[in-house]
C-alpha cells in the first residue's frame, strides 16, 4: 500500500505533492460533504433557514481564498469564488439582520462590493510578482524541457487548449524536474528554452516563473472589466 501511495505522489503533478497534501485533500472533501450536511439540515429548520444563504456564502469565499493560495497565475477565478461569497455574505446578514439598512443602501454596497473585486482582478497580477519576489530569494536558470497540453473545453467544434510547462535545472548539484501547477491559454514558453525561476531554498520543488505571471491574455482583462461595469451600474441605479 505504501509503495502504491508513494507512486500515486511522485506521479502526480497536481497540488497534492505529499503526504500531508493528501491527507488535507481528504480531510477536505470531508469537510465539504459535512457543510452540504449542516446546509440540508438548517434548511428545513424555519427559524433558521436564512443562515443557509450566508453559509453558501461562507463556502464560496473559503473555496475561493484556498485556490487563490494554490493558484500562481489564474486570479480571476477564485477571486469571482470570493465575490460571490462576500455577495451571498451580505445580502443574507443585511436582510435578516439589518433590513431597514438594506433597504435604504439598495444595491450601491452590492455595486461597492463588485467595484472593488474587479479593482482587485486587476492589479492582483502586479501584486503577486512583488509576492513572489519577497518569498523565494533564489533564482535559477531552467530548461523548459517539455509543454503539457490539455483540452480545455469543447463547444461547437470549438476547443480551447490550456498549456503548463515542465522544466529541468540544478541546484546545489542536484538535477530537479519540476511541473507548473497551472495549465493556462495564450502564450506560453517553447520546449527547450531557457527561463529564470524562482525557488524555494529550502525545497526546490517549490518555484514560480515570473514571466509567466507577469504574461497576461486579453481575455483575462473580460471578467474584472464586466465585474466593474456592473458594479458601476449597480452604484448609479442603487
């Protein structure tokens, strides 16, 4: 069984990398099945059936921050989690708790809300190269030694195909070959050529290249700008 475990770990080239991240994927998942449990229960108490809202709420913003503390490169995704989450939040507290405020503000603090997260979207990228920059002190030179690819989605004949690279490098004379954690679309470097990445000193497994970070599709620009616009709609209607 230990060998069976031990193979699945070094093969997988995911977030789970060891031990301890499977033994915190499992208790993960059990600690989903046992909210969805808390939710069903609370929704067939009536006194209690508001609280299902924020819950929910609860739920999207914590999926959201933990994928945000995976993710080296897609932001919009978990921090759209998160969004939701702060919306569902507030609007289950404000209306069970504070109704004559929620009316008053109408929507300008929903609108506020989704204003500062499409802010958030946008300069988050910025944010996290000058993160990266103060967590790994140690840079190396690595090969792009291969480029996974994987359908991303298909609809109408239509794929769309996301990339992840895998590179080689040395350090302290040890050969490392290490796999980004995000598959992503756009531009994305070419096997055999040579990038700059930052690592983790103490465990070299542990890197992000910057250029990919810094590198950004146009598409990536849709979400915050539609995420501002109905945030802005909201503030002028509310």
């Amino acid at each position: 069984m230990n060998e069976n475990l031990d193979d699945f770990l070094s093969n997988n080239r995911g977030i789970i990398k060891t031990r301890k991240g499977l033994v915190w994927a499992i208790i993960g998942v059990a600690g989903f099945l046992s909210y969805l449990g808390l939710l069903t229960v609370l929704s067939m108490i009536p006194p209690l059936q508001w609280l299902t809202g924020p819950l929910t709420g609860l739920l999207f913003f914590a999926t959201g921050l933990i994928f945000l503390e995976l993710s080296t490169g897609g932001y919009n995704l978990p921090l759209t989690a998160m969004m939701i989450g702060t919306l569902l939040i507030y609007i289950g507290t404000a209306d069970q708790l504070f109704p004559a405020i929620r009316e008053s503000l109408g929507d300008k603090v929903t609108g506020g809300i989704m204003i500062a997260f499409g802010i958030l979207m946008l300069i988050l990228p910025l944010i996290a190269v000058k993160y990266y920059q103060g967590k790994y002190k140690t840079s190396v030179d690595a090969t792009v030694i291969h480029v996974e690819h994987q359908v991303s989605r298909v609809r109408r004949g239509h794929r769309t195909m996301t990339y992840r690279p895998i590179y080689e490098f040395t350090y302290l004379g040890k050969k490392f070959t290490v796999t980004d954690k995000n598959f992503s679309s756009g531009s994305h470097p070419s096997t055999g050529e040579e990038r700059e990445l930052l690592i983790d000193e103490n465990n070299p497994e542990r890197f992000v290249d910057i250029e990919r970070i810094k590198t950004r599709n146009i598409s990536s620009f849709i979400a915050p700008v539609i995420v501002l616009a109905l945030g802005i709609y909201l503030m002028v209607a509310g």
